[in-house]
C-alpha cells in the first residue's frame, strides 16, 4: 500500500505518546479558552458600560435624590439654585419616539408586505438597494437634512404640506372606508332594497367623509409654524432613519411564513388582502412586533437628528400633544450639555448627564430583551408548525 | 361581504404597499438631491476674480499674468464705485462745514438777539419763533447727516464685503477681510443686501408675525451725488467681479482657512479615515475571532446564549452612550491619552461595530459549506488549520462585506466621537499624532459647521460639500459591499 | 432505485468479468468488534463486527438510512463533528482502537482518506485543492510539490485532462472531474484506506463508470471502503461486501458469493430488489 519511493513523508504512529497526548488536550484547552476570552470581549464590554456609566451617575442620586430628577419638568443646570427636573426632556424623548414609530411602522410594515408578498422578484431587487443605501446613509447627514433643507420648508409651507399629506392620506383611505361601510351596513338588508341602501349611505358617508377631510385640510392649512425644528421634524426624519430596520426585520419575519400557509389560505378562496390580514401577519406576528421594537430602539438611542431637529426646548409643549412645538430629548441633552459640564467635572451637572445616560441604558436593555424574547418566541412558534 | 368589495380592499392593499415603496423611494430622492447638487456647489461653482487672486496669493496656484491682467480689468470697473463714494464723502464733509458755519451764524445770532433787551414784546417773540425754527432746521441737517454718515458706514462696509477692501488701504488680519467674495453665488447675495434694505413689520394683527419687506437703499440717498451708486453696481457687478466656471476638486484635499471660510476639508477626511481604520484595527481581529469562535468551536449551550444576549445588547447600546462610556473609560479612568485623541475615539467606535462585525463574520462563516470543512479534515489537517486554510479564506468575500459596511457606519457615527476625538478645526494629522490628539471628523464637523459657527449661512457650500463628501464616501463602502456580494453568489452559483 | 438503475437498465446484477481477487486475503485492515455508533439515544450502528481485508474493495450496501455512511465516517472519526455522537465497541485499525484514548486524530485521518458523495473541492486552485494534504503533512518546495501533484493525479485518471488548467479555480471542472480530483487530493497524502461515500451518486452514468474503474485501478495499493446502494455498482466494483440493514450487519462475505449465494433471506431479498 505504501508506495516504493515516497514523495510524502511517512506519517506517524497512530497512537500519541503520553506526553504528546497531555500536550495537545492543553493546546486545545488553551487555544479554545484565548477564543473564548476574545468572544467574552463582548460580555465585557457591556459589563463595563453598565459600569461606568452607572459609577458616574450614582453621585448625580446620592447629591440630588430621584425625587425632583423625575417628577419635576424645571431644568435650569446652570441656575442658582441648579434645578435638575428632567420629567421634559423623558417626554420629549417619548414624544419624538412615539412620533417616529408612527411614521416608520404602518409604513415599513406596509413595505414589507409589498416586498414579500406583492412585488415581482425584479423590482424587489432594485427595492432592496434603495433600503439598504438610507439605511447606511450616517444620521448627521439627516440631521443637517432636518436643519438646513426640512426645517425652513416646514415653517414657510408646513401648513400647506401638512394638509397634502392629509388629503393624499386621508382620501384614498375615506373610499375604502365609504365602500367597506356602506357594503357592511346594507348586509342585512333584503336583496332588493341592497343596492338602493349601499348606494344611500354610501353617499351620506361620502359627504361626512369629505367634510371632515376639507375641515382637517383647512385646520392643518390655517397651522402657524412658529419654527421648523420641532417634535414634527425630528419624529418624520427620525422615522425614515428607522425606516430600514423595520422594513427588513419584518420582510424578513414575513418571508419565514411559509409558502403552505399562504396557499392554504388561497385554496380557500381568501384574497391576497385576506390571506396577508388574517394568516400571514399572525403567524409574523412576533416577527414583527420584533421589528417594530428595533425601530424603536433605533429612535430612542439616536442623537444627531434629534439634536439638530428638535429645537432642544427643556419644556413639555403645550399643549402635551403638540408635534409642532421644540422638544429636548435625552440623547440630544447629553451630547449638549457635555460641552458645558465638562469644564466642572465631578459637579452634579456632570453626574446628571450620566444618569440619563443611565435611563437610556436601562430602556435600550429592557427593549432589547423584549425583542429577543419575542424572536425566540417567533422562532419556537415557526418551529412548532 | 360583496366580491367586489373584497376585491376592493384588496387592491387598496397592494396600493397602500406599492404607495408606502414609492415613498421610501421618493423619501430617498428628496434627501439625495440637495445633498448632491448643492454638495457639488462646494467643487464647483462660478468664482470670481477674489477667489482667483486669493488662489494664487495663498496657495501659489494660477496664471499670474493672466490673474493680474484680470485684476486690472476688474480695478478699472470698479474705480467709479470708489470715486462716487469719495465724491460722496467729499459732499458730507461740505455740508458738515456749512452746517457748521450755520450753527456759528446762529449763536451769533442768538447772542445778538439777547444783547437787544430794549426789544418789544411782539418784536421779541417772533425773533425767537424764528431762532427757534433755524434751530429746529439746524437739528434736522445735523440729523440728515448723521444719518447719511451711518448709511456710508454701512454701504462701505458693504461693499468692502463684496469687494475686498478699497486698494490702498492696510491689509485686515482674517483672511475673509482681504477678500471680497470669492463666490458668484455668494456676491449676488451681497449684492442684493447692498442694493435693498431688508425690514421687518407688524402686521395689523399683532398674533401674526411679521412681515419681510425689502426697500431700496438707493432711497436713503435719493438726491445725493450716492444716489448712482446702485445703478452702478447693479449693472457692473460681473465687470467688477468676473465670475467665472471654476472646478476646485482640491475641495477634498487642501486644508481650510479662516475658521472654514476658504480652503477645503482635508483634516476631517483625514480624521474620519483615521477614526474609521482605528476603529476597524480593534474591531475587525476581535469580531472574526468571535465568530469563528461562536461558529466552529462553540457548543450551543447556555454560554452561547449568554454570549450572544450581550452581543445584541452591546448592539443595542445608544450611540451617545458609547461616546459616554469612551469619556468615562478610555480618557478619565485608562487615561489612554490625556484629552480627547483619536485612539480614544477608535477604540470607542471599535465597541460599536464590534456587534455588526460579529454577526457579518458569523453569517459569512456560517455559509461556508460544511463538506469543505469535511474535506480538509479528512486529509488530516487540524481544526484550526482548516479554519485558516480553508474556511477563513472561502468566508472572506463575505467577512469583508459585512467590515466595508460597518467601516460605513464608523466612518458616519458622530456620538461616540464628540466627547472621546472630535474638535472643530485641527490641522491634519501624522499617523502617530493621532495617538494623542484630537482630531476634526467629517461627521463631527457638519454637526458643528451647520450649528455653531459664526457664519452659518455663508458657509453653506461648505457644509453641504462635506455631507456629499460623507455620503458619497459611506455610499460607495456600500456599493462596493454590494458588489462583493453579487460576486460571491455568482461564485457560489458556478 | 437509483439513477444509474435508471439510466443504465442493460446493465445487470450479473457479475462482470474482470482480474479476479487476490487469492487469499493478505491480512486484515480494519476490524469492528461489537461496534456502534449512536446519535444522542439513537443507536445509528448496531454492534456490528468484521474484519475489512487490506488491499481489497469493499463495497458496504444497504437501503437509506442503514448507518452505511454512520460506519464508514467512524472509521476515520468524522462523526467526530457531529455534536452528539459517540461510539462504542471496539473499532481496531492494525490493532490500534480508533476511538482510543491516546489516538493521534489527524495521523488517522491521513492513513484513511475520505472522498465524499458530492464532489467537494476546495474553491482553489486545481494544484492547491491536490497540493493542501501534501503542504500539511511537510512537502514544501514547488517541484517536489508538483511531483505529487502530477503522480497524483496520473492516479486518479486526470492528469491528461488537467494538466493545462493547473491554476485554475476547480470549481470550473465538470462534476465527474471534480470527483477525480477530490480522489487525486486524498491519495496525495499517500493514504491506506480510501474512504468512499456514495461516489458516484451525484454523477452521470459515463463520469459512474470512469470512477468505478478508477477504483478497479487503485485496488491493490489501497483498501477502499465503498458506500453504495446501488447493487450494480457493489457487484461491479467490490471485492468484498457488507450488507447493513436498520444498522445490523445483516451479511459479510466475498461479493461473488454474497451475490449469487447468499446465506440470509434479507440480503437476497434486497439484491432482487424486493424492498429498498
Ligand atoms: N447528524 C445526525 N444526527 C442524528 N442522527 C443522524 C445523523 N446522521 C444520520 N443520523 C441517523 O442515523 C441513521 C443512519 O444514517 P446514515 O448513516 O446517514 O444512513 P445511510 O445508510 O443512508 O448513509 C439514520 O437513521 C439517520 O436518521
Ligand atoms: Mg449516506
């Protein structure tokens, strides 16, 4: 079997001496443990974070207690007395979020379904560029979008704008509705008078329908913008920065949905509206929810946008719900407060910037967690079936 | 419910989907074009004789005899701008000394008035309604002239910023003071300051704001030897400033001048490529690492679990909350650099994409079929040597497109470095100097060109070039990531 | 059954003619005593034992499923990647228990070579894909490198259709050559026994038959072990045979006898082809 002249050097005995043996479990132990030590680099890092940031927020506490921190919306750091009510600027964080995630979920979820569902295999490649190019374009770039290009825009014709998109949304929506309605209302009518009914309540649903579009129209055109860095802006650029990773999480969730699903759901006669309603968005339903979380995340944790977007007003609007009122968030208070509270290291206007960063700390984890519980549950479910 | 209302609902589906595309879309356009025509604004643009002379001046580029010849040109259309104004200045000083020799005329009067005790009543009264009334007319021209004099001031200084100042006089210390505008964009303007006033008025509803209205400044001097002036400049302003096409692709390397009014972008390019190839330093060896650890050695377990928990954590981190922690860590508690430096920065940025290296590595690895794994096996080679050999290699078309697309977010992140590496102007930086300093980045610096300097709206091609220059430079990481990947399914394909 | 019952039907289990098998077996290469391999609880072979004669073809046969590739993967420890499996009994190669304690896994791997069902070189070059065991095992030097390389392939049956395209990615190769290259790149390392997993089931009927009498060449110089369920294939190629059935030895014996003789109801049933 060997063969006469060897161009291989002949191999070694099969069986390791002792001391070989030890050698080589100890290499791999060592060699798997460097591995293992380089990988917790990650479990470290986060330790450390937690660490720090929590080390410098800790004095913020001890000086100052959670009472006022919390509860009162008076934010005056550099006054005399300082006073440290941070309750705006957790609103305006919430605020701007809320808003963001309006923007980005029916609208990336929508996508999604349009691109696993809808859309022929072509034209969701050239889709797919166009998601991945906003989602890498760097948030400064949006955020001197915001500024300089959107700002101005919303305060000359924001009401003017805001009104379109009303009626761009609000009047497609308005006819399926009408129709939806009329055709529910009329279904326990006999035959004969059906048609007759739709036709009647259809047309006074269309009338109610229209006037409250043109009322909204004329209330959002009548809207004096006193300044285009506002919730609104933030919260649109924002929710189109978030854009990407709700569309991807959730097409991505959608696509697990297997094929058998759907054509059990068509066999049986449903419409693709139908089948998407009714089978493929419950079974994606963690999947999903998932998505909408990251995007969240997203919102939560972003800066420069809001920095730049927002007007960075440490009041809560008034009223509570207006978009068009100057917010401050708590991302943007941290990168504009640091620049003044560094100069007095160790003060309670330093620590309090890392208490914040503390609270986002502890929202980023909780939603992260809830996210990963809910892939896992998507996956466990995906499994099951 | 009626088929055709079914079918309805249906088709308003696919609508509101195909409508919520076309607006990702149509969001992407909106954003991309200001960008990227007012971003080529900062390469170029129409400059104007000052921007020639300040070129070949400051930098030593340009035809000297061509840009003299111009300058002469340019000298001559503008001589009867300042002859007017000396001529303008010359009618002031007059009526200041006849103003002045009125006023002496009528304390001469006066005092003449109060030495004629023995005058009537009647006489007496009118004598002074009539000093009264020279006094009041007196009051007025000293007002006029006052006036006009603190018009000229501003004119000049006016014009001064569109024309660089008067020849002749001392040299200003800012660059921007020795030039007039250098930019045919930026010279209209000025111009348009020069020839309207803008004002500001109530409106009769005082909730209302109020109302921008542009007057002409011709009419504060109608009737005055200034009063050509404005027809004047209106009709000469090329002539007197000779915008010409000029293409400064050297935007992306020269340094910048005078607080970023001239010169280019070159120490924040710098700076990001520093910034983003540190970052790569530490998180490229340590995300492949992990995830040829998580792939081929680990066993699916609780550890695994663990690990993989922080790592989205980690991922999951805020932004600014990294560029807390890098503060907080790498500069007060490791003191890696005494102040900010870009060390500090990378390695704060290196915890950011260290996730995103992770998880493209893992996925790149993952896809490596196992039977060449198999194979290398078979032929007696060692784990490890096979991952080197064979894995490592067939994964790294999809190792490095998951890198290239994190050096993208590295190289736009702005949080993280604005309290561990970023300054507003620096010049640029020798690679060992980036140990210890601080450095501009592009992210940073539109931040802060866009919000905090002292000019804002006068450097707006500036900024806007810098936007193009990180987008363009993020775009193309990406696009050469997509690339990649077309080239890898091909491969995989054949 | 399978592809090539498909696309050869003329052929049939008839035994062909060819050099007949070395009179007596020399001496024994690979001996199973009492030996399994489980998957967690699932016992994939079932304390199966005989001895596999050196120098000599032996083909294992069974319906899907059998442990037929559970086996051979034991013998040179690929298993070994699958979390979860362990064996148990004995396994003896030259009297060394490959699932010993002191065993030198990659010195076995290199005395029993592998070639696998689906061809599987490495995305490199066609001289790299031949050359990596050599490298690994301390050939250095282009020349001498490329003396293996080309005895290798002259082995394998491909040097002559190769042997321009050395630098070339041998992804590029047609799917039967690739299969002769994944066997030049396990004979490079000079190994004794050649692993083969299902062969030639991912090929078509004439790059089949260049395989098959590829491994009528290499027998002699090398024990090869080869998994195949087609039984064509197992008379055409094979000295000897092993017949698994739900991971029982069922049958062992000379291919002649066990195909035109043999002892248990079983085999001759699934020779005849009544399940399988
Ligand atoms: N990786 C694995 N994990 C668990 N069970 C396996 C694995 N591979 C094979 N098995 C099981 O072992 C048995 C034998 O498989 P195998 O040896 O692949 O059969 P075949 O004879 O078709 O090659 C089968 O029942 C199979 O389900
Ligand atoms: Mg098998």
């Amino acid at each position: 079997m060997v063969s006469s002249d060897r161009l291989v050097p002949a191999g070694r005995s099969l069986l390791l001496s002792y001391r070989a043996d030890r050698m080589r479990r100890l290499g791999s132990l060592v060699g798997q443990s460097i591995l293992l030590l380089i990988t917790s680099s990650s479990i470290l890092a986060v330790l450390f974070i937690f660490y720090f940031i929590g080390r410098d927020a800790i004095p913020f506490f001890q000086a100052e207690g959670f009472r006022e921190f919390f509860t009162s919306a008076d934010w005056y750091p550099s006054g005399d007395p300082p006073a440290y009510g941070a309750l705006a600027i957790f609103y305006g964080s919430a605020m701007v979020t809320v808003g963001a995630t309006l923007v980005a979920v029916p609208l990336g979820v929508l996508a999604a379904l349009c691109l696993s569902d809808i859309l022929p295999f072509s034209i969701r490649q050239m889709v797919k560029p166009v998601i991945e190019i906003l989602a890498a374009i760097p948030s400064v770039a949006f955020g001197f979008f915001a500024l300089v290009v959107f700002a101005p825009l919303l305060q000359e014709h924001g009401g003017r704008l805001l009104a379109w998109v009303g009626w761009l949304v609000g009047g497609p929506l308005a006819v399926l509705g009408v129709v939806v309605l009329s055709d529910l209302a009329t279904a326990g009518l006999p035959e004969k008078l059906r048609a007759a009914g739709r036709g009647a309540i259809g047309l006074v649903l269309a009338v109610v329908a229209f006037v409250g579009l043109a009322r909204l129209g004329d209330f959002f055109h009548g809207l004096q913008i006193v300044t285009g860095v506002n919730a609104l802006n933030a919260s649109i650029i924002l929710g189109i920065m978030a854009l990407p990773t709700v569309v991807s999480v959730s097409e991505d969730a959608l696509q697990a949905v297997g094929r058998e699903l759907r054509e059990g759901s068509y066999a049986l006669g449903a419409t693709r509206a139908e089948t998407l309603v009714r089978v493929v968005i419950p079974a994606a339903a963690s999947g999903i929810s998932a998505a909408v979380i990251l995007g969240v995340m997203r919102a939560v944790g972003e800066t420069m946008v809001v920095w730049m977007a927002s007007g960075n007003a440490a009041h809560v609007p008034e009223p509570w719900y207006d978009f068009l009122a100057s917010v401050r968030t708590l991302t943007a208070n941290i990168a504009g407060d640091m620049g003044e509270a560094d100069q007095s290291l160790g003060s309670s206007r330093y620590h309090v910037l890392f208490a914040m960063a503390l609270c986002l700390l502890a929202v980023s984890f909780a939603l992260n967690m809830l996210s990963e519980w809910a892939v896992h549950r998507s996956r466990k479910k995906m499994r099951g079936q | 419910m009626r088929l055709g209302t079914r079918k309805l609902i249906d088709r308003g589906m696919t609508a509101l989907g195909i409508g919520s595309i076309v607006l990702l879309a149509a969001a992407l356009l909106v954003f991309l074009a200001p960008i990227v025509v007012r971003g080529l604004g900062a390469f170029v643009f129409r400059g104007t004789i000052e921007y020639r002379q300040l070129t070949l001046e400051k930098f030593g580029r340009g035809d000297v005899d061509a840009v003299e010849a111009e300058q002469a040109e340019a000298v001559e259309a503008r001589r009867p701008v300042y002859e007017m104004l000396s001529a303008y200045k010359k009618e002031l000083a007059d009526g200041h000394e006849s103003l002045d020799e009125a006023k002496k005329q009528f304390r001469a009067d006066r005092k003449e008035m109060r030495r004629h005790e023995g005058l009537a009543d009647q006489q007496r009264a009118d004598a002074q309604a009539e000093l009264d009334r020279r006094e009041a007319e007196l009051d007025r021209r000293g007002e006029q002239l006052a006036k006009h004099e603190a018009s000229l001031v501003e004119l000049e200084e006016l014009i001064r910023e569109l024309l660089g100042p008067e020849p002749g006089q001392s040299v200003p210390v800012l660059w921007r003071d020795q030039y007039g505008q250098t930019r045919w964009d930026r010279a209209q303007v000025k111009l348009d300051q020069i020839l309207n006033v803008e004002t500001w008025v109530d409106q009769d509803d005082p909730d209302q704001p109020r109302v921008r209205v542009l007057v002409p400044r011709a009419d504060a001097f109608e009737g005055t030897t200034l009063a050509p002036l404005f027809p004047y400049i209106e009709n000469n302003a090329e002539a007197m400033l000779l915008p010409r096409l000029t293409f400064y692709w050297r935007f992306l390397t020269d340094t910048s001048f005078d607080a970023h009014f001239f010169g280019g972008i070159w120490p924040e390019i710098l700076g990001t490529i520093y910034l983003t190839l540190g970052a790569m330093l530490f998180a490229v060896p340590m995300g492949v690492v992990a995830a040829i650890y998580l792939v081929e050695y680990a066993r699916e377990g609780f550890l695994v679990r663990v690990l993989r928990t922080f790592i989205n954590t980690l991922a999951g981190v805020p932004s600014i909350v990294f560029g807390l922690f890098g503060l907080a860590f790498f500069i007060s508690t490791m003191h890696v650099s005494p102040s900010k430096s870009v060390l500090a920065g990378s390695m704060t940025l290196a915890m950011l994409i260290l996730p995103m290296v992770i998880r493209a590595s893992e996925e790149a690895i993952r896809a490596v079929p196992a039977t060449y794994k198999e194979a290398a096996l078979s032929l007696g080679a060692s784990k490890w040597w096979a991952v080197l050999t064979v894995i490592l290699p067939a994964a790294l078309p999809g190792v490095l497109t998951g890198i290239v697309i994190s050096m993208g977010r590295a190289a736009g992140e702005t949080a993280p470095i604005i309290f561990t590496a970023a300054v507003s102007v620096g010049k640029p930086l020798w690679p060992w100097e980036a140990l210890s300093q601080p450095t501009p980045a592009l992210p940073w610096n539109i931040y802060n060109l866009a919000t905090e300097h002292e000019a804002v709206d006068e450097i707006r091609h500036v900024q806007y070039g810098m936007v193009l220059t990180l987008v363009l430079l993020v775009l193309l990481l990406n696009a050469a990531a997509i690339v990649m990947r077309a080239r890898i399914s091909k491969k995989l394909r054949a | 059954m399978t592809e090539n019952t498909l696309h050869i039907p003329a052929r049939k289990t008839t035994l062909p003619d060819r050099k007949p098998a070395p009179a007596a077996p020399s001496r024994v290469h690979v001996r199973a005593e009492e030996f399994s391999v489980f998957y967690g609880q699932n016992e994939a072979v079932r304390k199966v034992s005989f001895e596999i004669p050196a120098g000599q073809v032996t083909a294992i046969i069974g319906p899907s499923g059998c442990g037929k590739s559970t086996f051979l993967r034991a013998i040179n420890r690929m298993n070994d990647l699958i979390p979860g499996c362990r064996a148990a009994g004995k396994l003896l190669l030259d009297e060394n228990d490959v699932f010993g304690p002191r065993i030198d896994v990659t010195a076995l791997r290199r005395r029993v070579g592998m070639v696998f069902q689906k061809p599987n070189p490495f995305p490199k070059s066609v001289f790299d894909n031949v050359a990596y065991g050599p490298r690994i095992h301390g050939v250095r030097g282009r020349t001498r490198l490329m003396d293996v390389v080309q005895r290798s392939l002259r082995k394998a049956a491909l040097w002559d259709e190769v042997k321009d395209r050395l630098p070339q990615n041998a992804l590029g190769l047609s799917g039967g050559q690739q299969q002769r290259l994944c066997i030049a790149r396990a004979i490079a390392v000079d190994p004794e026994i050649l692993l083969m997993d299902e062969p030639t089931s991912a090929l078509d009927p004439q790059a089949t038959s260049r395989i098959e009498d590829l491994i009528g060449e290499l027998r002699g110089n090398y024990t090869v072990i080869a998994v195949t369920h087609n039984m064509q294939q197992a008379a055409r190629i094979s000295d000897f045979t092993a017949f698994f059935y739900e991971g029982d030895l069922i049958d062992f014996g000379p291919t002649t006898q066990l195909f035109t003789n043999p002892r248990e109801k079983r085999t001759e049933d699934y020779i005849t082809g009544r399940f399988g």
